[in-house]
C-alpha cells in the first residue's frame, strides 16, 4: 500500500513537472504532427516525372509512338531530345536528366527481332530509388544495369499494371508510427530520469524510502499515457489527411502499441541508467534510433535486406511493431494471428526491463 | 544494540581508485547531539555522509547508524534519516507546497496530518510568502530552509547535512544554527559538515577531517585546550615585518597574520615561549605587542592538520 501510494507520488510529481515543461509538452504533439506531415508528404516511392532526355535516330512511326506511350505513363518527364546517345551521357553526367532514352535508328527492324533490344535505357544509378523505378520500365526481373536494354515495347505499360493510385503515406504511417513512438518514449524516459540525475534530485530521492521499482515505473507511467495520446493523434491525423485505411480493430492496435510502448521505455530506462548527462542519452536514443528508421522495414523492404542486417533488425522493437500496425491496419489482420510479434515485443521488454532494474541502484557509486 | 550512539564506525574508509578519500574513520556520535564535521573541501566530509546513508558502498570497515548496519542495510534506515544535500536537490520547477507535500508522499506521512504538518514546517520555516512560489526562483537562504523542512518533515531521527550554509548570507546561517539547536533539544542527532570555524564552534562535538583521515575529535572546548601549542598573539606595526621576523624562529610552528595581528603556534614542551617570540622581534627591531592567548577552533585546526600537510610536501 505504501509502495503503490510512494509510486503515485513519484507519477503526480512528474506530471506536475511535465505540464509547466512547455517545450516537452510541445513536442508531445508537435513531433507526432511534424513528422507526419513531413515524411507523410515527402517520403514518395511513387515516383514520378523523372527528367528525361531522348535521342530517337530512328524517327519513325513507330519511334514516335513509342515516345507518346513512354510519356503517358506519367514515370518520365521528357525535357530534352538530343541528337546522339553520347549527348544524352552527358546530360545524364551533368544531372540534367535521371533518365535518358537511346533509340537506335534501326529501331523498327529491333523491335521484330526477339535477340537485340530495341531500346536503350540510360539511367542516373547513383540514386537507387531512380534506377529502380528505370527498372520497372523494362519490367524484367534481371540484375541492375543502368544501360539496361529493353526488350518489348509493350512492357513499357507497366505503370497501371503496378497501381499509379498507390499512395505511399499508406504504407508510410503505419510505419511512421513506430519510428516516432520510438523517438519520443525512449527520449522522454531516458532524459527524464537522466535529467534528475543532473539536477541533484536523484541523490535526494535515494535516500528516501522510495525503492528503484517505484521510482523507475512511477517515472515511466505519465509516458505510457502520452504514448497513448500520441498514438491517437498519429491515428487522427493519418485518417484526416492521408486517408490512412484503419482495416483491422483499433483496440488490437492499442494493444500492440502497449507492448510497444512498454518495450522503448524499458530500453529509455536503460539509456538513463548508462548516460550521466542528458546530452549522452540523446545521443543513445539517436543510435537506436537510425536503425529503427534504416533496418526496421520502414523505408527499405526487410526481404531484400542482407541477412545480416536482418538479424539486426529483428532485435529491434520498431521491426515487430511495424509488422504489427501493417498487418493490423492495412490487411486487417487480428493481432492473434501476429503473436510472434508480441512475442518478440514481451521478450525485449523483459530483457531490458531486467537490465535496467540491475544497472540502477539506489547507490552513487 | 549501540545505546547511546546514534553512529558508531570502525575502519571506516572509501577509495576512489588511488585516492583514499576517507581512510579508515572511527567515529562515535552521541544521540541528541549536533556533531560537526570540519575540514577542508575534500577532506572527505560528504563522503563520509554519504557512505553512512548508504549512497556509497565503503571500501572497508563498517558503521552502525541507528542500530542498523551498513553496508547492507540502508534500505531499512532510510525512513529513519534526513538528508540535506550540498547543492540544492528539490524540485525547482515545483512550489514550496509542492514539494514539501511530495516529501510527505514519498515518507508516507499519514494523510491525515499530513496538510497540518506542512503548515506547521511553513509556519516555522519562515517560507509562508513562499508557499506558493516554484523553489527555483527563491533565494538561497530559503531553498535552504525549504530543503531543511523537507528533511525534517517525517521527524527523522537522525539528519545528515552536507555543508548546508554554503550558500547563504551570515543571517540565514545564524538562523539556520537556531533551527538545529531547536531540533536537537526534540532529540534529534544531527551530523553537520562545514568549513566555516565558528559554525564548527557551536557544535557539541566535532571531528577534524583532512585528507581523509580524522586528526582530532571532541568537543570545542576540549580540543581547544589540547591543542599541544602555546598560542601567542603579536600586535605589530608592521605585521609583515613582524611574520619575516618569526619565519627564522625554529621552535615556531606556525604564524597566522589576522589583519593586525599575528597568532603565533608553539609546541608546548617549549620553555618561555612568550621570551622566544620578544627576542626574535627585538633582534629584528620590530615593534610589537606580545601576549599569550587561549587558542582558538581555528588554531586546533592549523595545529592538526599541520602533519598531513608536511606528508604532502
């Protein structure tokens, strides 16, 4: 009774500090919104209007065709003709087009002949997401060239074949949820408890009868809660403007984001039991923080991943939680037939739960 | 049990790699009494106070502090214990209210009382302007008194002050010392750690802290008379020629100039040790008024701490 009214204590007196902390209640909200509207707007792995040059020596019928169809697909923006396909090198060296497109003048005589490519693709392959999409075009599954040769004109279609209404923020705000809850839980926990430390206030409340349990969880309650909000915000916002589907049950979803939540705080509470200042555990939060963002599946597909770097990502909280909102969301999935997530979530919380729980004394030394 | 001793240690001593910042501490301090801890910064003072509260694993030896044993058991001494820290560790972005009543919440004072408890340490803590008032924006004597409230609010029966006038006026201090004395008549030990003199004076018993190690122990008065110097006071016209003067002298231990006056140490098995200083003056030609005098804290304390010093060196 005395350990649960010493935790409320510790709670009421963090709430009472977090509501006269402006920029911290700021961020609560503002980071949710900014990152939202920024990758919601800019991340787009729907790419379109590539800047395109084209020499066309054939000239033909045909050729002409081919050009209007290249341009109705909306993936090229063409810019410039030029009159050679060393022209178009150039243009591409000088980062005047992304794409550049070689029409041999022999073109109508290719196009019949199954052995020799008819068309010529030159592609800016020091931005991957370009020559992927240059790879959609010729619509074959063959290894990356950026003068990849296409084949069949009537691949060149693949466009409306591969859905032009796909709308990335879609697939980004399930992810997005992950990544922000990730910032935001583990930099609240780790600097509020760091932040003690700096202050002296830790050194005062060690030497009250206050356990580290208490301290440590009654310090993390107001965030589960903030988490929570957030996570309606995010929710709110993705619905109003992104028109993000909410498939599956909203409750499933909060239940996977408890288990998130629980799972970077833990990781927070170890941050502060390392960091001395709170410069160090922002520092820390920023580490787990790009990979959660790289390795995660959020930006890059988690299959086409190095094993590697696949290992690494399943040992980080966000990967399981983005599977989870995903499939929640998006395929209407129920959060039963996820458990290996949940799973994965219980286990990081207990591991660093028992981590943070032996790194912290209530010593100074 | 330890009867009559609210902190009793043996060996006591805490290593910081190759520094021994406390080495090997035997300290006995009497319940209801204020015990004084004098030294310099880093004589060990704070890291005594926090290896007694359990903040510090000592590297050796033991104390009993309240009849419970440390290391190991700090847990069940903490409700016992009030803690006052060096540097201010309340919570500024909260009020004077505030933080007292989340004292009273993690002590688990009874509920009941508890607002009238608040009230009373207001009313007696000078702090009723500043009730409502975030403590980060008060003044240093009333952080000081608002953190000294907080120690006190759950009627500990031991308080540990870690240099706790550091930081405020001569007036607040001098209040401050009434506060303890009043606190100690309730019954209440108090283990003070200071580096002003007359602070130490008003201690009941104090030990002197240098470099770690305890040189002296007692209360003012005893240690006073066992300086083992004769304490010689010089009034001269020119106390800088006066102190050059006493510099050659080599039954002299030591001179300290104090604005017109110079305090001279002896040892004690110096014969006329008033004679020793004339000469030395006369044959210098120094005009100066000699007397002995009783030796002051601030004479015990060069006289200690002169050994460690010469180890130093």
């Amino acid at each position: 009774m005395k350990s649960l009214s010493r935790l409320l204590a510790i709670t009421k007196k963090e709430v009472r500090q977090l509501s006269r902390d402006r920029l911290t209640f700021g961020m609560i909200v503002g980071i949710p919104v900014m990152q939202m509207l920024l990758f919601g707007y800019a991340i787009n792995t729907d790419v379109r209007n590539l800047r395109t040059a084209i020499s066309d020596q054939a000239d033909t019928h045909l050729s002409r065709q081919f050009i209007a169809e290249l341009r109705e697909t909306q993936v090229v923006d063409i810019v410039a003709y030029v009159a050679t396909p060393a022209a178009l090198e150039e243009q591409l060296r000088m980062g005047e087009v992304s794409v550049g497109v070689a029409i041999p003048a022999d073109f109508d005589r290719r196009v019949i002949d199954p052995e020799r490519p008819a068309v010529h693709l030159l592609v800016d392959g020091s931005d991957p997401t370009i020559s992927n999409v240059a790879n959609q075009l010729r619509n074959m599954p063959i290894a990356f060239d950026t003068s990849a040769p296409m084949r069949r004109i009537h691949n060149i279609e693949v466009r409306p074949s591969y859905n032009p209404e796909r709308r990335t923020p879609v697939n980004i705000i399930p992810g997005l949820m992950g990544v922000i809850l990730t910032l935001t839980m583990m930099l609240f926990t780790a600097v509020a408890i760091v932040r003690e430390r700096e202050r002296g206030n830790l050194e005062l409340l060690i030497n009250t009868p206050v356990s580290s349990a208490e301290l440590m969880i009654g310090k993390v309650l107001p965030y589960i809660v903030i988490g929570m909000i957030q996570l309606a915000l995010i929710l709110v916002v993705g619905d109003v403007l992104f028109q993000v589907p909410m498939r599956g049950s909203v409750l499933d979803l909060y239940l996977a984001s408890g288990a998130f939540i629980a799972a970077n705080l833990s990781l927070g509470l170890v941050i502060s039991t390392v960091a001395k200042t709170q410069f160090q555990a922002m520092q820390m939060t920023f580490f787990v923080l790009m990979p959660s963002i790289l390795l995660s599946g959020f930006v890059f597909p988690f299959d086409g991943m190095p094993k590697f770097a696949q290992y690494l990502g399943e040992m980080l909280p966000v990967t399981h939680y983005i599977r989870l909102t995903r499939g929640i969301m998006l395929r209407d999935a129920a959060l039963i037939e996820l458990y290996p997530e949940l799973i994965a979530l219980g286990i990081f919380t207990l591991l660093a739960m028992t981590g943070a729980a032996l790194r912290f004394t209530k010593r100074l030394d | 049990m330890t009867g009559n001793y609210a902190i009793e240690s043996r060996g006591l001593s805490k290593h910081f790699g190759d520094l021994k910042a406390v080495s090997e501490l035997d300290l006995k301090v009497p319940r209801g009494q204020i015990y004084g801890f004098l030294g310099p910064n880093g004589s060990g003072k704070s890291t005594t106070i926090r290896m007694l509260c359990g903040l510090l694993t000592p590297t050796e030896g033991s104390a009993t502090v309240l009849g419970t044993e440390i290391p190991g058991h700090a847990r069940y001494l903490k409700p016992k214990i009030g803690y006052m820290t060096q540097k201010f560790s309340l919570f500024g972005d909260m009020t004077v209210f505030e933080n007292l009543q989340f004292m009273a919440e993690i002590y688990s004072f009874p509920k009941v009382s508890r607002n009238a408890r608040i009230d009373e340490l207001i009313e007696k803590y000078d702090l009723v302007d500043q009730r409502r008032q975030l403590a980060a924006t008060m003044s240093g004597g009333q952080k000081q008194r608002l953190a000294l409230a907080c120690a006190v609010l759950h009627h500990p029966e031991l308080l540990l002050l870690d240099e706790p006038t550091s930081a405020v006026d001569p007036q607040s201090r001098r209040d401050f010392w009434a506060n303890l004395f009043r606190l100690a008549e309730g019954g209440t030990t108090i283990l003070v750690s200071t580096h002003y003199m007359d602070e130490a004076e008003r201690c009941h018993r104090l030990a002197i802290l240098d470099h770690g190690v305890k040189v002296a122990d007692g209360t003012p008065l005893q240690l006073q008379a066992n300086t083992g110097m004769h304490i010689i006071e010089v009034l001269a016209d020119d106390p800088y020629r006066a102190q050059e003067a006493l510099d050659d002298g080599d039954a002299i231990a030591s001179v300290t100039q104090l604005g017109m006056r110079l305090r001279v140490l002896i040892p004690v098995q110096v014969e006329d040790p008033l004679g020793k200083v004339k000469g030395l003056l006369d044959s210098h030609g120094v005009q100066a008024e000699v007397r002995v005098t009783t030796a002051s804290l601030e004479d015990v304390f060069v006289a200690v701490t002169m050994g460690t010093e010469g180890q130093d060196a």
